[in-house]
C-alpha cells in the first residue's frame, strides 16, 4: 500500500515539476524581452542625449563666431573711425 501510494505521489508530482520548469522558461522570456527593452529605452535616450548635445555645440560655435565677427568689425570701425 505505501509503495503504491508512493508511486501515485511520484506520478502526481511529476507534471508539477514540468510545469514549473515550463513557469521558469517563461519568467526568463519575459525578463530577456524586459532586459531587451530596457537597452532600447537606454540607446533610445543616449541618442537624444548626443544629439542634444551636438545641437548644444552647434550653437556654441555659432555664437563664438558672431562674436569674433562683432569684435573684428568693432575693430575695423574703430580703426577706420580716427
């Protein structure tokens, strides 16, 4: 009797296993597909962060030349000026 119990207990047991197996591959798909996710969101938000940046330097180099270009012909009215 303990035998036969012990092997119903087995055979009960033993798609509990497989479906927890099956419950773990599924939790590691969905935080493989989360991770993936997150490295996109992170790429995406470095992109944004360069071009902003590019487009910060951009305007950096402009004011510095519109700068030179005001204080070269403050010179030259100057200079011409006396």
């Amino acid at each position: 009797m303990r035998r036969k119990l012990a092997v119903l207990l087995m055979v009960a047991l033993i798609p509990l296993s497989g479906a927890a197996a099956c419950g773990q591959a599924i939790e590691d798909r969905a935080r493989e597909e989360v991770d993936k996710q997150v490295e996109k969101g992170k790429q995406r938000v470095n992109d944004e962060v360069q071009k902003g940046r590019d487009r910060v330097e951009k305007e950096l180099t402009n004011a510095q030349e519109q700068v030179q270009d005001g204080t070269k012909k403050a010179k030259e009215k100057a200079g011409g000026g006396q």
